[in-house]
C-alpha cells in the first residue's frame, strides 16, 4: 500500500487541498500569528520557533516523507479563488494490516473559521481515505468545551465514542478529550453525545 498517495491534490467546491510546499510558509505563518490567540486553546505549546522558515521546512520535509511512506497525508487548505492558504488538515497515524485506520487533525485561521471550509475539507479527506486509501476507520479527538470542533464533526458523520483521559498535552497541560469515529461502513445511527 506504500506510494499510493503519492502527489495527492483533492479538490472541493472552494478548496485544493495538497501536501505543504516550501512556498507556503509566508502565507503559513501569517495565518498562525494572525489567528494565534484563536488557536492556542485548542493546541499543543507553540514553541519559539514556531512561525519561522526553518521550522516550516522541516514541516514540509516530514510531510513529504510521511505521505510517500503512506504514514501520514498532511494536506494544506487552499482556497482556490485566491490561492490562500487557510488551513491544514491532516490524516495522520495511518495503520494498516487489520486496522485500517488513521487519525484526524485539523486547524483554520480565525478570519476563515464558520464559513463551511472545514466541513468541506474533513468530508473531502474522509471520501479519499475510504475509496482511494481503502481505510475502514477514520478517528478525531478534540477537548470538551470545543464546540466548534465537535460540532464540524458530527456534521461530518463522526459519532461520539467516549473520552479519553490525559488524552494530549494542550496548552501546557494534559487534557482528556472526546472521541470522535467514522466508519467506512457505519451502521450504527445517530449517538448521543455523552457527558463533557
């Protein structure tokens, strides 16, 4: 299965979504800093050298190794009447074998938040990943309280699964998140969402 996903493009109604280039770190770093008060919530501590071309590039050189190797599609969102870049989504953990299965993760800048492109792009890697990747389970996880996050996803048909404890260290601490899946052949009808 290895090289399948080789020089990936997806395209949606409003966006390409591609693996990063070298090109992409200006207008990369400028949604980061411009949204940064917007993301740092729901991430990981950004470290000092977050936003620069150096830490960028080894981005783009893990990106390009980990999709060859079929470990990983880390895809920037593009928007394509201008070419902007918006975002990432990335299908990353990619198990094969009995599994089948990858996990999702996500990021829009704030100037580009609730207007559909998420939405576009989580169902536009999912259909690719269960008819081009032949993946069986697709998983997301994100902390309690981000609505906007859980929302996305079970508009997207992710149903709720649990939460797991001391899931990932986000902004400095460790934090149980709710788990998300969404199964190539689901069955299972509308869940409830459980406790936050």
């Amino acid at each position: 299965m290895l090289g399948l996903t080789r020089r990936v493009r997806i395209e949606t109604q409003r966006l390409t979504l591609r693996l990063p280039t070298h090109d992409d770190w200006r207008q990369w770093a400028e949604v980061r800093a411009a949204s940064e008060g917007f993301l740092k919530p729901w991430e990981p501590v950004w470290s000092d050298q977050h936003l620069s071309r150096r830490n960028f590039s080894g981005r783009v050189y893990w990106a390009k190794r980990a999709e060859a190797s079929g470990t990983a599609l880390p895809l920037m969102m593009v928007r394509r009447d201008d070419q902007r870049v918006i975002g990432s989504i990335t299908l990353d953990n990619i198990r094969r074998g009995p599994s089948q299965a990858g996990t999702l993760g996500y990021w829009v800048g704030e100037a580009f938040a609730r207007q559909g492109y998420m939405r576009e792009a989580i169902l536009a890697v999912v259909h690719y990943a269960f008819t081009r990747m032949d993946l069986s389970r697709i998983e997301a996880a994100c902390l309690p309280e981000n609505l906007a996050s859980r929302g996305v996803l079970e508009k997207t048909g992710f149903k709720y699964e649990g939460v797991a404890q001391a899931y990932l260290q986000i902004n400095g601490r460790w934090r149980n998140h709710v788990l998300y899946s969404c199964l190539r052949a689901d069955r299972r009808g509308r869940t409830d969402v459980g406790p936050a």
